[in-house]
C-alpha cells in the first residue's frame, strides 16, 4: 500500500511540474505573439496599410489583454497605435474613441 502511495505522490509532482513549465512556456509564447504582431503593424503602417496594420494591432491588444499580468502598458500601446491607425485611415470617430480607451 506504501508503494502505491509513492507512486501516486510521484505522478502527482511530475503532473504538477509539467503544469508549471507548460505555463510558463505559454505566457512566454503570448510575449513573443505580442511583439511579433506589433511588428507585423509597424511594417504595414509604413507601407501605408493603415488598416491591415490597425487589425495587427489589435491582435497584439487581444494577446495583452489575455495575459493581464503587467501588461497595462502593452494594452496602451497597442490602443494607441490603433487610434493612430484610425487617424491615418480619416476615421477621426474611431480614433477618437481608441484615443479616451
């Protein structure tokens, strides 16, 4: 019965250690998705894609928004960079709206 007990306490810690690691590496792939979509938007705002580049934004937001732990900063940057996207395309409305968020 003792070793059955072992056993279980095993796969239990090796559950949890691989729970751990698994969400880490998650939160590290979300940082990675948000930098990349942010990129993908700076590259089609400069080719002059304002609303390709506002939709990239606005993944980036998504990703920031999921993984709310010190990401305030990355949300405002995102918003802004969609009002901004907005701007560009003369949907002053939108902008606007974006801008007070």
């Amino acid at each position: 019965m003792k070793e059955a007990g072992r056993l279980f306490l095993k796969a239990f810690l090796y559950l949890s250690f691989f729970t751990v690691f698994a969400a880490i590496a998650l939160s590290q792939a979300h940082a990675l998705s948000y930098d990349e979509m942010l990129k993908a938007g700076h590259e089609k705002a400069s080719l002059g894609h304002y609303r390709q580049a506002e939709q990239d934004y606005r993944q980036a937001y998504e990703i920031a928004q999921k993984n709310r732990a010190g990401d305030g900063e990355k949300r405002a940057e995102s918003l802004l960079y969609m009002a901004l996207m907005a701007s560009h395309d003369h949907r002053f409305a939108d902008a606007e709206t974006l801008f007070q968020q």
